[in-house]
C-alpha cells in the first residue's frame, strides 16, 4: 500500500484557494460513502474513556481512606467534617490510567489524519484504513511542540498562542504526507498559512467549528463530525499544497 502522501491517481498541481463549500461537500460525500469504518475511531473512543473513567471510580473507591475531623470553636461549639485521602499506590493507578489513555487517543488522532489522507488519496476504506497510523512517533514530536508553542503562547495574553495555532495547524499532516521531520513540518506549515492567510484563517475556523458541533451532543456527535473534519481538514491542506485530491464519491 502506498504512503498517505502517494496518490493513486493524479500528478499534484499548483496551489489552489479553498473552497469551504466544495471542501465540506467533499468530506460528506466520502463519509456518507463510508460510514462504518469512519466512526470506529470515535466509537473506540467513547469505550476508553468509559473503562478509563469505570475504573478510576473503582481504584478510587478502593484506595482512598476516610477520616473525621472535629474543629473545637470553644464554648461547647464544635463542627465535624470528613476528610478522603488516596493512597499512594492509589494515586499512582490513576496517574497510569490516565497514561494509557492518552496514549490510545494519541494513536487514534493519528490514525484519523492518516485515514484522511488516504481517502483524499483515493484509496480504497477499510476499518484498517481509519485504525493504522503512520509515522506516530514523529507525529506525537510534532504535535509536542506544537502543543508547548501554543501552550506557552496562551500563556502570553492567549493571542500569541492563537497566532502559534494558526501558522502550525498543519505540520501533522507534513509529518504525515510529506514524511517531513517535525521541526521541518512546522516551518512548512508556517510558509503555508503565510503563503495563504485567508484560506488558513477558514480552515481552521470551520474545522474548529465542526469539533465544537460535536461536543454539543455530550460528545457523542464528534463520532460523525470528528472524521468529516478531518476530511476537510485533509482537503483543505491538499487544495492549498497543491496535492491531489480523490473525485467525490458519486
């Protein structure tokens, strides 16, 4: 199977503007073409964090110790009140739990771009398609310092990480497709959003937008619009790149 960044068909062409319409359009039609395999992501998703959450509730309950506590105000005044406390092989249960699934929900972010790719590739989805990373490693760098750029540009007043956001929104996918170093990938994003600014702006609007419709539904909604954005966002770097981008499903 080729890389993500090796189309089946098609020689990539010069730089094209976005069009947002014609973008979503796209990500819909190969979503509603391929539903099953598309939301099995999210679906693993809400089954992690249901054990992680199950089992942190059980650790919880049976590694934390209660105490009562009396304060004396004097003058036969008094108030009690109870105090719960982990212990310490408690503690460090949930530090693991935590780990673990930050871990699966790293690998499964990668899976979803990398399944992006590939449908924009024209590549035949399966359930493998959306579940087999590629480059996780260099992947998880990338969005490592992305995410302490941003981080600390949030920090500094917020509009410094806003601005960090927007020129690096998409050196996950130069990790991805042009299997780009990740200190590389970021000043190829850079050049990209600069190169770009308006069709920057609204990818990252729009794909922002389409996370928060899902989390409306407790969640549950960013099953379907958690890959249809990562579709868009596949589409949208492609166009801008001058990549080649598969026919919409008819």
């Amino acid at each position: 199977m080729p890389a993500a960044g090796a189309p089946y068909g098609g020689a990539p062409g010069a730089p094209q503007n976005v069009n947002i319409g014609e973008a979503l359009s796209w990500a819909w039609a190969q979503f509603k073409a391929n539903p099953g395999p598309m939301i099995v992501p999210g679906l693993l998703v809400l089954v992690v964090a249901a054990v992680a959450t199950a089992l942190y509730f059980v650790v919880a309950a049976l590694s934390s110790t209660t105490t009562t506590q009396t304060a004396d105000y004097g003058n036969g005044y008094s108030y009690s009140y109870e105090v719960s406390s982990f212990s310490v092989g408690g503690f460090i249960i949930g530090i693991l739990i935590y780990i673990v699934m930050a871990i699966v929900l790293i690998y499964l972010q990668v899976s979803m771009t990398t399944g992006a790719l590939r449908v924009a590739n024209g590549e035949p989805v399966t359930v493998a398609t959306f579940l087999k990373p590629q480059r996780i490693g260099q992947v998880f760098l990338a969005g490592l310092l992305v995410g302490l750029i941003v981080g600390i540009g949030l920090i500094l007043c917020i509009i410094p990480g806003l601005v960090a956001l927007f020129f690096l929104q998409f050196a996950v996918f130069f990790v991805i497709d042009k299997s780009s170093s990740p200190t590389a990938a970021l000043g190829e994003s850079a050049n990209l959003a600069k190169t770009s600014v308006s069709n920057s702006l609204l990818t990252l609007v729009v794909a922002n937008a389409l996370s928060y419709v899902g989390t409306l539904l407790c969640y549950v909604g960013l099953i379907v619009t958690w890959p249809i954005g990562q579709l868009f966002y596949a589409h949208c770097y492609r166009r801008m790149s001058g990549g080649y981008v598969a026919p919409a499903p008819q």
